[in-house]
C-alpha cells in the first residue's frame, strides 16, 4: 500500500507538471490516423474483457452449463438493450422527451435491469454474485491478524517501507501518467473533431491539473 501510494504521488506531480507545462498543446500535432487507432484499441480492450469471462465460464469448467448459459444470455441482453435504446430517440415510439431520457440512460437502464434479472435467478442459476464484506472496512489482513487502517501511513505498515522504494515508484508513475495523458489528450481530441463543431475554451489543460 505505501508504495501505491508513493506511485499515485509521483503521478501527480507528472500530471501537474504536465498542466503548467502546457503540453496538452502537442495534441496539435495528432493525426486522424491516429486519433483511430487509439480509439479502436482503447474499444478493442474493452470487448477483449467484456468477452473473454463468457468464454472462460464454457472452456474452464468453472460453473455448470446452465449458469454460463445464463451469464452469456445477460451479456447479450445487457449490450443489446444499451444499443437499441442509445438510438431510440430516433424511433417514433413515446414521446420525445421519454425518448431522449431512455437514449441518455441506455447504458443504466440496461445495467440495472440485468443487475435485476441476475439476482432474482441467480438462486436458480447459481450465478456467481459479487462477494462483499458485511463490515464496511479495508479487506487487508495484516500480519497481526488486524485489518488495515484507513489511512495508509506512508512510511509502512507492517513494516517499514525503504527509501529507495520511493525513488522506484518513479517508474511505474511515469507510465501511469503518460496514460492518463495520453487517454484524456486523445479522447477531448476526438471528441473536439471539426465535424463536431466543438471548441476547447481557453485553459483547457487546466482539467490535467484537476486529474
């Protein structure tokens, strides 16, 4: 845990250094071609990990035929209903407001109803459900059979945390960083594309500090 934390500190100092520095501004020089490959890998990860659990429950043998049946048939429901709602303000069905407040929660309504299916058949299916702790704690167990704090001490907790751990979280602070960068810069570009008619305002890198 302090070294998690000593990475997000470092992360943050790169992030705001990124914000003061004004290197949002290098997004000028992204191309369309990979504005889109971005996009398609960022959606690739995605479906890879939307996908890959439904395939795993009918090669793995880790639950019965019935339940992988099930979890595969809440996996198609829940992103077909998303998708056909997300275009239903295009529909004439209901009116337009009701439309537009269904095409805006596509994304909830599915979620929650599918959430709802799964737990009034998943005593039928044995789905396999979210374990959560009745206690509202941390779930780390330290060495002394306690639970951790809430506040992580920096220095360690069971022990002490080393110097040169601090200099070393370093490394992984810089990927992180130039993934959010990378993530944030890239999406408000494709989003700000001309076709879209949209504009960033003046101090637009001031949302990498708020990051």
């Amino acid at each position: 845990m302090p070294f998690y934390f000593w990475t997000c500190m470092w992360c943050s100092f790169f992030t705001i250094l990124v914000a003061v520095t004004d290197l949002c501004a290098l997004m000028k020089h992204v191309t369309m071609f990979s504005e889109d490959i971005f996009a398609g890998l960022i959606s690739l990860i995605f479906i890879i990990d939307g996908v890959r659990p439904i395939i795993e429950d009918f090669t793995e043998n880790k639950m019965t035929l019935t339940s992988a049946m099930f979890e595969a048939l809440l996996f198609i429901y829940t992103f077909g209903l998303a998708t056909y709602l997300s275009h239903f303000r295009r529909t004439p069905w209901m009116l337009r407001p009701i439309r537009n407040l269904m095409a805006n929660f596509a994304v909830t309504i599915s979620l929650v109803t599918a959430s709802a299916l799964a737990a009034i058949y998943s005593s039928d299916t044995n789905l396999r459900m979210l374990s959560v702790d009745a206690d509202f704690s941390p779930n780390r167990v330290l060495s002394d059979g306690s639970k951790r704090p809430w506040i992580v001490n920096p220095a360690g907790i069971d022990r002490p945390f080393p110097a040169w751990g601090i200099g070393y979280a370093v490394l992984p602070a810089i990927g992180f960083a130039v993934l959010g960068y990378l993530d944030q810069n890239l999406t408000s570009v494709i989003v700000n594309r001309p076709s879209n008619n949209l504009a960033k305002p003046p101090g637009a890198d001031q949302h990498m500090g708020g990051l």
